[in-house]
C-alpha cells in the first residue's frame, strides 16, 4: 500500500473512508467486484461484528451477510433482540468478493485491514463478535491453523484506538449451514454476547 493512502485512510471521517474504500484497486479484486461491500450500518450502535468477505448476494447489493449465512446470523441474532444497524454494525475483514469465495490471502488481509483498522477506530465498538476464522485470526493476531473451537466461550480483549474492548469469538455462519449441529455452540457464545453487551451497557 502507498504511504500516502496509508496516510489517508489514518486520516479519514468514516465518509471519506468510504469513498476511499469505494475507489480502491489495491489488488485484482478491484477488477473482478461489483461492489465494494463497505458497512452495514454507520457509526452509533456499540456492537460491532466482524465477518469474513463478500459472497456473491452480497457483492451483488453492496451489504454484508444478506445471502444465506446472513440470514441466518440475522435471524439468531434477532431471536435475541440483537437488530442489526440499530444494534449493530456489521463489517468484514475483505470488502471485496474474493473470486469463487476462495479463502482471503494474507496480502489481500493485510491491505484490506487499513480500512478495517480504521473503521474499527471510528467505530469505537464497545463489544466485538467475531464471526469465523479471518476475523478471529485478523483481530485476535492469530496465525497458522489455530482452533476456533478453543477461542470461544471466554472474553477476549481487542485493542481499538489505544483502549481494549471486549470480543466473542464464534463459528461463521457460512459453517454452521454445513455442520448445523454445531449449532447449538453458536447460541452459547450468542448468550456470552448478550452478557457482554449488558456489562459493557449497551442493552
Ligand atoms: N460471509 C461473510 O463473512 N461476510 C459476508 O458479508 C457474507 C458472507
């Protein structure tokens, strides 16, 4: 990445940084898009959840988790009068689709996570939900084939613009259509949410 859009995006109101992001051909993703999937919401709600990248609905219609795995997250969420933009904002570590929903890669995280680091600072989340591996392992800095299993069920601390906010960790949604027994896990760190959110007095 360029100094001088590095130097940007450091610098940016949330507007601009989507203009920003809206412009960006960092990589070949710039060439393949159809949109860049930016947000869900803007700056307010004290929920922030973090995901993985675009899949195709929603590279089609410019917001993040509207296919499948978004419905269901949506509506798990809502069960427990977790509504999304009033409540939460919602993000992903990609803001572009990555061809065939292959895998993000580590230059495509690392560049895509200027703006990411900059809307979290914006944002100024009071609690995090971190959705999947790529989020888990961008925010938690976790490398190599680490265990999403044996991240959850405890409060992480993420650190935001020189303050720590606390973060769950949970199965991508995308994972619990293909193993829904693991279901049930998901509702548990859903409740860890719930519980966080109260501490943090945000419900
Ligand atoms: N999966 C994600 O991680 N994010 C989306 O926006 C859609 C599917």
């Amino acid at each position: 990445m360029p100094e001088s859009l590095a130097e940007k995006i450091r610098a940016a109101g949330w507007d601009e940084l989507k203009a920003l992001a809206n412009a960006c051909s960092l990589c070949s993703m710039a060439s393949s898009r159809q949109h860049v999937v930016f947000s869900d919401g803007d700056p307010g709600p004290g929920l922030v959840i973090v995901g993985e990248a675009p899949g195709a609905e929603e590279d089609l219609q410019g917001l993040p988790f509207v296919g499948k795995s978004g419905q269901l997250l949506t509506s798990m969420l809502e069960s427990l009068n977790i509504v999304r933009r009033k409540d939460a904002v919602i993000l992903n570590v990609l803001k572009c689709r990555p061809p065939q929903n292959r895998n993000p890669q580590p230059e495509e995280i690392s560049c895509c996570g200027h703006y990411l680091e900059r809307q979290l600072e914006i944002l100024a989340p009071r609690v995090l939900l971190l959705a999947g591996r790529f989020a888990v392992g961008s925010l938690l800095k976790l490398e190599g084939n680490f265990s999403i299993g044996r991240q959850r069920g405890r409060i992480h601390q993420v650190m935001i613009g020189g303050r720590t906010v606390p973060a769950v960790v949970t199965y991508h949604p995308s994972y619990l259509l293909r193993s829904p027994l693991e279901k049930a896990k998901s509702w548990d760190d859903l409740l860890l949410l719930k519980s966080a959110m109260r501490d943090a007095g945000i419900l």
